[in-house]
C-alpha cells in the first residue's frame, strides 16, 4: 500500500521544477516541458492500472483499490489541470508528438465539456493529417460543439475535413451575413487568398475626424487581430485607403481622415494565388492587406499570420515532393496510410535503379577485365545527382518566388553548365587521379574525369530543365524531380564511364 500511496501523491517527482503548477507555454521550450510533463502522467496512468489490473487477479483487499482509484483520480485531475492551462497551439504541438493511443487519450480530455481549451482551436492549429484523424473518431454532435464558436472564415479552413451534416448544422447557428462569408469563402480555391482572407474588417469614412475614429474604436472590446490600419470606404463599401494606427495616435485630433490616411496600398483580389500574396507581404513587409472584388469593394483582409502559415505549408510541401511523399504524413499514422503515402515513388525508383543496373550489366566484359571500374562507377553517378540536386533546388526555389522569366532563361542555363564545368574539370582531376592512385592505370585517370565532368553536365541539364517543364505545364515542379534526376546520372553515369572505359581502356 506504501508503494501505491507514493505514487497517489507523485505529482511533482521526475519532473521539471519550472513544468509544475499553472503553465502556459508560449514558447517552444514551454511546449516541450508541457509535452515531457503530460508523457509522464499518462505513464503513471499506465501503471496504475496495471497494478489496478494485477491487484484486482490477485483478490487483494478493497482498501487497496480504493488507494488506487485515487491515485489514478489524482492522475486525471492533474492532466486535467495542465490541459485547460495550454494554448491550442501547444495542445496541437503536444498530440501532434503523440503515439495514436496516447493521442486518443489527450484528445478525449481536450474535447470534453469540462476542458477549459477550445478544442475547436486546437483542431484549427494542428496538421491536415492529425486533424483528419482525430475528426474520424467524433461523432456529429461533438464536432458541432467544437466548431460552433468559430468564425466564418475558422469555419471555412476546418469545412473540408467535416461532413457535409456538420456543416449544414453549424450554418444553422450562424447568421444571414455570416452564413454568406463562409459560402464565399468556400467556393475559392484552398491556395487563393479568397480561401485564407479574414472578414474581421473595421471600416471608416475619409469626411470625419480622427477624434471620432478612436471614439468608434473604444467601442469595441477588442480590435481584430493582426489591426494595424483602419480600411477607409465611400458608402458603396468601394476601397479608398486605409488610416494606420500610428498615423491616428499621432496627428491631432481634429485632422480629417482623408488629410492623413495612404492610398497607395497594395490591394488583393480574392482569386490571387495565396503563394504570391505572401512574397508580396516579404517584400513589402505588411501586416495586413485589403482583398477586393472585380469591382473594388472591400471584402476582407489577409493577414501577416495566414501569411506565415502559407510560407510554412508551401516550404513543407516542396520538401515532402522532393522526397517523393504525396502528402503530409502523421508520423504515428497507421501502417497502411504510410505505405500508401511513400510506395509509389519508391516502387518509380525501384524502376529507374533497376534500369541503371541493366545499363551497366551490358558492359560485363569491361568490368570483368578491369575490376576497379565497378568501385569507381559509383563515385561518377553519386557526383553528378549531387551536383544536379544543388542546380534542381535553386531553379526550383527561383520558380517559387517567380525570378525565372523567358528573357533570363538563357543567361541561368548558360551560368548553371558553365558552373557545373568548371567544378567538374577540378573535380574531374582530383578524381582521375584517385583511379590512376588506386588502379596503377594512367589512362585511367582521363576516362574518370572526362566521365565526371560529362555526367555532372547532364544533372545539372536534368536539375535544370525538369522543373522548368513542369512549371511550364502547370505542374509542380518539385514532384518528381528527384527521381528523373537519379534515373538520369545513374544511367547516364554507368553508360558514360562504362562506354568511355570500352573504348579507351580495352
């Protein structure tokens, strides 16, 4: 009984002194202290109910079970405690790190009526992948009583994981201009701005006083997010400018908005794609910018923390494309969900590596006669995908942030071979003379460099003109890639070296 007493009252023991009590993260190293403190508790759990389980076999007297049904009470209310203390994006950050039972268990804390956390948020914060998961395990009222306190435009980023029925209800409970905004902010595309825009907008006239602004303005309890300017509009709702906070709190009173308000804003239309929007904020360093329709009224913003997500989303999926992986992929997803997600391409490299390997088989005799060259084959192919990759990830970094136009294509293929010959004609005599160092052969030393520089030319063609093609025909240019670029230098790389080798060495 001592031992199940100890671990009752084992609250604070094993943990960091600066995880206990009321935390809320707000920083990543927070968030990992709250994620290191609630894999703790769900380990005690863990063995309280075994030894629960073990006592219970073993006939053990009731005083026992009760001292164990505290223990795991205590367990309970502790992470509890910690839950209603988090913010939606540490709760995210927490389940995303979470085996899938583990996950579960968190989740049924975090979605429940006494949990003080917005569980409609934390869905809100976390990946496509875990949200898609977790959604699949609640039933209709659950995800309605998740979702009901979200705006339209919260709404409208969560409405493709949630069924069609959740949906019409949550519209039920939304009003006539507000039902309006998420219809509208459906129908766009998910990567337009029309998709990420806030309708949270506070609009004001250019014929009043900058004192009557900051009365409208007390008015409120809280300004939107993200407010760093006032949008000026005529009375059709047309866009005219915008009046900056700094300008309103330091200009007198008196002055009249269209004295001190700007005009010349960079304005977004709904269909924009959300990629360039957010080089735009880069460039221009905004907070906030108004979207308008065809014919310029204002319908909505975006803001610098939509922004900020579209940047991440674009960064991981070109990272995810390069490696082969078609979507976003939960690392605790079940078995067959990762199987399908990475098979394919793997399956397409098994292809192109069988056809390198058929390439080189052709020229059995060669090898056969001069054994060194099957050693030496792999540094030629191994160096020209390198040198292809570092082309392949600048084009494609290029083509992101729109630097390749028809009239420098030119110049950057010119620049790109004439870099991958100058590094392959150094590269070309360090490595010839390793062969001639290891094989005794001098005329060895000619076919290696002429083979590296040769194939370092074709991966930097190939890094080169496969994303441009495929952003030519609307595709992504980093899906792909890689692969063509691997199939490209190895067979490429074993025909050159292995041919050049046939016909000078033997």
């Amino acid at each position: 009984m001592a031992e199940n007493l100890t671990e009752a009252t084992e609250v604070k023991n094993g943990l960091p002194e600066a995880a206990v009590g009321n935390a809320t993260p707000r920083d990543p190293e927070d968030a990992q202290r709250a994620l290191d403190r609630v894999q703790f508790m769900l380990r005690r759990a863990d063995r309280v109910e075994s030894q629960a389980r073990r006592h219970n076999q073993g006939g053990q007297e009731e005083r026992q079970q009760i001292v164990e049904n505290l223990a795991h009470q205590q367990n309970e209310a502790e992470l509890r405690h910690l839950l209603d203390h988090l913010h939606p994006a540490d709760a995210a950050y927490i389940l995303e790190a979470l085996p899938l039972v583990d996950r579960q268990s968190v989740w049924q804390h975090i979605k429940s009526e006494q949990c003080l956390i917005d569980s409609g948020e934390v869905l809100l914060e976390l990946s496509d992948s875990v949200r898609e998961s977790l959604i699949a395990t609640m039933d209709t009222d659950e995800l309605v009583s998740a979702a009901e306190d979200l705006d339209a435009d919260e709404l409208a980023d969560l409405a493709p994981d949630l069924p069609q029925e959740v949906i019409n209800e949550l519209q039920q409970g939304l009003s006539i201009e507000e039902r309006e905004q998420l219809r509208a902010a459906m129908s766009y595309p998910e990567d337009s701005v029309g998709a990420r825009m806030d309708f949270e907008i506070l609009t004001i006239r250019d014929d009043v006083s900058l004192e009557v602004v900051l009365r409208y303005l007390r008015r409120f309890d809280a300004l939107p997010e993200q407010t760093d300017q006032v949008f000026v509009v005529d009375r059709d709702e047309s866009l005219k400018g915008s009046l900056p906070l700094d300008r309103l709190l330091l200009n007198e009173p008196d002055t009249l908005v269209v004295d001190v308000m700007r005009t010349d804003l960079l304005t977004l239309q709904p269909h924009d794609d959300a990629g360039e929007a957010a080089q735009a904020f880069e460039r221009y360093d905004l907070v906030s910018a108004p979207v308008v329709d065809r014919l310029g009224k204002l319908i909505g913003r975006l803001t610098v923390n939509e922004v900020v997500d579209v940047i991440r989303e674009e960064s991981d999926e070109q990272a995810l494309s390069k490696a082969g992986l078609r979507e976003e992929e939960d690392v605790f997803a079940p078995l067959k969900d990762s199987i399908r997600n990475r098979a394919p391409w793997l399956m397409l490299n098994l292809v192109t590596a069988s056809v390198a390997a058929y390439v080189a088989s052709r020229f059995e005799g060669t090898v056969g006669h001069i054994v060194i060259l099957a050693f030496l084959m792999s540094i030629i192919a191994g160096i020209g995908g390198n040198s292809g990759n570092q082309t392949m990830t600048l084009i494609i970094r290029a083509i992101a942030l729109n630097r390749i136009s028809s009239g420098s294509l030119r110049t950057l293929i010119v620049k790109e071979l004439s870099v991958s010959l100058t590094i392959g004609l150094l590269g070309g005599f360090v490595a010839g003379g390793f062969a001639y160092a290891i094989s005794g052969r001098i005329a060895l030393w000619p076919v290696m460099a002429c083979a590296m520089i040769l194939n370092m030319l074709v991966g930097a063609t190939v890094g080169m003109v496969v994303p441009i093609l495929r952003d030519r025909f609307g595709k992504d240019p980093a899906i792909g890639s890689s692969v063509l670029l691997t199939f490209a230098t190895d067979t490429l790389g074993f025909f050159i070296f292995l041919g050049l080798a046939t016909i000078f060495l033997v």
